[in-house]
C-alpha cells in the first residue's frame, strides 16, 4: 500500500486514481475505498465548499475510458501535456460531457463547443491567480470539470450539486458569477483596475458569446476599457462565424491557412511593438499625419479581419483574429503572444467555433425540456410533453392577434422557447426578438405602443431586472400601453437563484400606473390575455411559472375579460381565509384539502391581481374570518406585506428540482396548513402535519 500513489486504478474503464499507470484492480473494496479516499481530498481542495459527496455507485461504470483526463485533477496537470496529448484530453472532455449529458438530461452543447478553448485558456494562463471569466453559464462545464468539479458533475444542477453557473462560493477558480450574460468585460475591468492600483501583476481573461453581443452593456464596458487601457483578454467565442448574433443567414468567416497566418501576425510581439513605433512616429511628425497613418491602419486591418471587426478597434480593444476554436495549437500559440506582452492594453482574441452537429436535435428537446421542470420527462423524444403554461399563452396570442390586427410581439432573453416560435412561424412580420437587449425590447415595445400597435413585450422575471429603469421612465411614466408577459416567474428548479423569478411582483406593483396580475391556472391566463389586449390607457403586466399547466382544458377555452382589479372566492369557509395570487392558488387548494381533514372550513380566494387590488374582497374575507393568510411565490414586500404573508424567505434559493424549492421556501400545500393550525392555536397538529 506504500505506493498505491503511483498506479492509476481502472474499473471497467474508470481510472479511480489520476496518474497514467493503468492497473486493473481485482479487489473492488480496494477500489471503492481509494475512490472515496479521492473525492474525500476533491471536496478539501478545489470544491471545499460543496457539501455533497459524489455517488460512488453505477454511475461512472458505463462511460468510455479518459486516460489523459484522468490524470488532470487542476489546471496545473494542463501545463506539460504536449499538443498532441492536450488534443486527447479534448476527445476526453467532450466524451465526459456527453456521458453527463445522456445521464443528466441537461443541455450541454455551450460547453461542447469551447472544449478546445477552454483547454488552451487553463494551459496557457494561471489559474486561479489570473482570473478567468465567463459571460455564459452553459460555456463552463469544461472548465469546471478541470478546476477540481469533475467527480461532481453528475450532480450538475441538482440540490447541494454543482450549479449551472460559476458561482464564487463554489470553486476559487470562478472569480465572477456568470447567469445573465453581459457581465464579464465590465467585471473584469474593475478587476485590472483593481490589480494595477494595488500593483499587482495577474491577468485578466474573459470570454464572451453571440448572444452577449446583443447586450448594450458590453459596449460600455468595452468603450471604458479602451479609455482606461487596462491590460485585459476579451475572447469572442464566435459561433455562428459572425458578429451580428441574430441574423441566420449571416455570410460565415472563414478560418483558412491565410487567416490564420495573420492571426498569428496580429498576436505576434514583433508586430505589435513596430505598431506602436509607427504610431509614436507618425504623433511626432504632426496630429493630420497621424491621423491618416491611424485611419490607413484601420482600413488595412479592416481588410484582413471579418466585417464588424473594426468596431471593437474604434473601442479601443486590438482586435486579433479570426482564429480557429478547434485548433489548439493555434489558440495556444496566440494566447501565449497575447499573454506575453507586459503593457499593450485591452485585446480582443475572435475565435470561431462550431457547436456539435450529432446533438443539435437532442438540444433542441432540450430547450422545450427546460421549460417544463417538475414535468415527467419520457425517454422517448416523439411522445408527447405535458402542454406548459408557455404553450398556453402563445395559443391564447395566436387567436388574439388573429382578432386584433394590430398585436405584434417583442422578446428578449438567453433563449426562445419553442412555442414562441409557432407564433414567429404564423406571424413573422408582427414577432421582434432582439435577444439579450432587455433594456431595448422595453423601450422599443413602448415606440410601437406610440405607433399605434398592441405590442405584448415578453421577458423572463430575472432578465426584466435589467430593464427596470426603461419600465420606469419609458413606459409606466409615461402612461404607454406596454403589456409585458414575465414568464419563468417564481421558482425555476434547477435555474436556481440566477434565473428566480422573485421580485417582479414586489417591483412592478409599486408603478403609479402599472396593472399588475397573475393567473392561478391556464384558463385565467387565457384570460388575462385577452384583457391585456383590450387595456389601451396604461401599461399591464401578467405573470406565469415554468411548467406544466394545471387543468389540461384551455385549449377549447377562448378568452373572456377580466374587470380590472377584481378578485373572486374559489371555496367558501369560516375559519381561516387563504388569499393566492398567481399560481400559489393551486397550492391553497392543496392545503385546503389537508385542513379539512382537521376539521378546519376554510375559505379559498384568488385575488387575480395584485394592483388594483380588490379591496372589498380583503375586507370581506377579514370580516368573515379569525385570520387572513396571503400567499405568493414572490419576495418579501409584494403582493401580502400588509397582512400575515407566506412568501418566498428574505434568502436566495439554491437550485434543485422544483417541489424541493418549494419546500425549502414553506410554500408547499402542507406548509399553508401548517400556518392556519398554528394562527389557530394547533401547534401540535401544524407540527405532525409538517413530519
């Protein structure tokens, strides 16, 4: 046992212990005690702060063997392998992640892409000394599975698993939390303005995607580093092999012999010293020829890189590219010129990758899958899902716009989920989706409003945070009929806390001139449709969850118009009152049913809108009632906070699946009960309900 260190433990094709020794061990007690011994040293290094122990059971037992991924436990492991052996911890990789993906269920194919260029990032900078960034969460699991997370990535956004995102609690090795996309160059400033302040000498790496692009936040930060000048590496993960993110039929730059060649010059010490000499020239001999030299400079460069290149260059970043994603040895190449260089500035490195063709249909499964957490998923892709609420709206738009010429529709966020696109299909010229530029989508809807159109303006709840002042100022101020639909509202399962959708309750209620409502189940929200389309004097908003629809029978149901601010009682009682709103409702019911079996009448109510609020239906249910629980699936300050609320708790919510939310939040069916027994005196009874 002295020298167990030395041997690389393999069962059936999983080495238990990472040097590159194979053994085959017949003693599988052995086995599983080193590989305890293994994971018991991971979670006291690089992921001390996950609390959860891997499984050690059949999971790992089917995948295909990853010699050189197995002796990598840190980046530093990265630092010797030669080419050729950091080409095979590619194919590893890429088979880890698509072993993951087939067992979890989870959308993977971000971090399929980078593969390449997240190895060559480790192997060439120094982490976590220098700092690594990344714009998108669905990028990283590369990277995490080389910073010290690989024995736990089969718990990948699962309770007390590894999150979907970087997350600076989980791993030294994440500097930066990345959720919403957008944040990395800005972040990333203040930490090279940070290290030269403190005179401090690591570098500063961040990466960015298409989709962030699209983002005005990007800009600005990019626009303040070049005026700061601040050593930093922005690297564009390009691909769809064009700057304009949005555009399909976008012409794709090509990466040849040619490009690549001048890729290299552009990183290349050499070129980029004699660019500087010829600019300290051209500023000695006179401002008009220095300004000539710099736009020649720009034209020529412009010439050599992909339309769009030069606006990074008018931003102040030097613009390097196009490179190969694929291609480590040239990534690795131009890293090491661009990381070598002491004082140049902000560098943009463009790199091109290509998403795995092999899986594009099983992703696509899975973004309707995304949407529909909690749901029973088949193992068969042709059976048919459960109808969620997102299917419920875009039918109920599709027969309003059908009604009502003037509807069209504006979205904004990370993705489109696959009903919306049944409506861009019927409605291609009234569908305006403007990706990651929430800010935009809701001052352009309020521009269509003052155009004379019914613009419906569709953000997820965590994404409508960026856009806040635009609602404020461009819409509610104003008195601009903007009817916004936030999906993914409430809890979002494995999401976690960066996609919550908490707060737009509690931020939307308190505009002067806002209608604020939500539906508890799909008919209402068929309904709330309709009156959203006919509201022409101020803005509206509605809200609904991920999932799966309640009653299955909406489809038959057409739209009828709500009066503004009226509630209704759904079952009458005596003794307590339970006041829902939104898709809470259905979780009153539930403890309604629990509470009967106690002997307790209880009332059930929903109050179908936030603001106006239906004030007689408070009083009468406070008149009628020793008690009057609310109950929303919203932070603390909205809908209840003059009464006795259930709320989501004044905390973030971790991801896990979403009845585990649920529970950890009190907002279950047995949680409702267990507060109207203890209002009533009945501890004991809330306590044995809540075992």
């Amino acid at each position: 046992m002295i020298c167990f260190a030395k041997l690389a433990l393999y069962h059936n094709g999983y080495c238990l212990w990472p040097v590159p020794i194979r053994y085959k061990c017949p003693f599988p007690c052995i086995v599983l005690a080193l590989k305890v011994l293994k994971y018991v040293f991971l979670m006291q290094g690089y992921v001390g702060q996950i609390c959860s122990l891997p499984n050690v059971g059949d999971f790992f037992w089917e995948k295909d063997p990853t010699p050189i991924l197995d002796t990598v436990e840190n980046p530093m492991h990265l630092k010797n392998l030669s080419p050729m052996e950091l080409k095979l911890l590619a194919e590893d990789i890429r088979s880890e992640l698509s072993f993951i993906m087939s067992k979890t269920k989870k959308p993977l194919k971000g971090s399929l892409a980078v593969v390449e260029l997240t190895i060559a990032i480790h192997h060439v900078f120094h982490a976590p000394m220098d700092k690594i960034l990344w714009d998108v969460g669905l990028q990283t699991y590369a990277h995490k599975i080389l910073t010290g997370r690989r024995s736990l990535m089969h718990t990948l956004r699962q309770k007390n698993g590894v999150s979907g995102y970087t997350s600076r609690s989980e791993s030294e090795f994440d500097p930066f939390g990345a959720g919403h996309g957008c944040n990395s160059i800005s972040a990333g400033l203040g930490m090279a303005v940070a290290r030269d302040i403190k005179g401090k000498r690591d570098r500063i790496v961040t990466v960015i995607s298409n989709g962030t692009t699209m983002a005005g936040q990007v800009y600005e930060a990019m626009g303040n580093a070049g005026y700061l000048d601040s050593n930093m590496v922005v690297i564009l993960n390009d691909s769809r092999h064009s700057l304009h993110p949005m555009l399909e039929e976008a012409s794709k730059t090509p990466i040849n012999a040619l490009s690549t060649t001048i890729s290299k010059l552009q990183s290349s010490k050499i070129f980029r010293q004699s660019r500087e000499v010829a600019k300290g020239l051209t500023k000695r001999i006179g401002r008009g020829m220095h300004e000539w030299a710099a736009k020649v400079d720009e034209y020529a460069r412009g010439l050599m890189g992909p339309p769009g290149s030069t606006l990074f260059e008018e931003l102040g970043l030097y613009y390097i590219g196009p490179v190969d994603g694929h291609n480590i040895e040239d990534l690795v190449c131009v890293l090491n010129e661009v990381a070598s260089m002491d004082s140049t500035g902000p560098v943009l490195v463009h790199v091109i990758t290509r998403e795995e063709q092999e899986i594009q249909d099983y992703q696509q499964s899975e973004i309707s899958g995304k949407h529909q957490e909690g749901a029973k998923k088949s193992d068969s892709l042709s059976c048919t899902r459960p109808q969620t609420y997102s299917d419920c709206f875009v039918e109920a738009l599709i027969k309003a716009t059908e009604r009502d010429k003037d509807i069209v529709t504006v979205h904004a966020g990370m993705g489109m989920e696959p009903s919306l696109q049944l409506f861009q299909e019927k409605f291609p010229e009234k569908f305006f989706d403007v990706g990651m530029a929430e800010q935009h989508a809701v001052t352009f809807s309020a521009g269509l409003a003052c155009g004379g159109l019914k613009p419906f303006c569709i953000i997820p709840s965590a994404f409508l945070q960026r856009a806040y002042d635009q609602v404020v100022h461009d819409v509610d101020r104003q008195k601009i009929p903007v009817r916004f639909v936030i999906t993914s509202a409430g809890l979002v399962g494995s999401d976690g806390p960066t996609h919550c959708g908490a707060f737009d309750i509690t931020f939307m209620s308190c505009l002067p001139n806002m209608i604020v409502m939500a539906p508890s189940d799909e008919v209402e929200l068929v309904n709330m449709v309709t009156t959203a389309s006919l509201v022409d004097d101020r803005p509206v908003c509605f809200r609904y969850p991920r999932g799966a629809i309640v009653k299955n029978n909406s489809s038959s149901c057409n739209g009828v118009p709500i009066e503004i601010g009226k509630g209704k009682v759904l079952i009458e009682g005596k003794d307590v009152a339970l006041l829902g709103y939104g898709a809470m409702v259905q979780n009153c019911l539930r403890a309604h049913s629990l509470l009967s079996k106690h002997g307790i009448e209880v009332t059930v109510a929903d109050a179908r809108f936030c603001k106006p609020l239906d004030i007689k239906l408070v009083r009468q249910l406070c008149e009628n009632h020793e008690f009057l629980i609310t109950v929303e699936e919203g932070s603390i300050g909205g809908f209840g906070s003059h009464w006795r609320p259930v709320v989501l708790p004044d905390y973030y919510i971790e991801h896990a699946s979403p009845n585990e939310q649920l529970a950890l939040a009190g907002l279950t069916g047995h949680h409702i009960a267990a507060t109207a027994l203890s209002l009533l005196g009945r501890t004991r009874e809330a306590l044995h309900l809540m075992c």
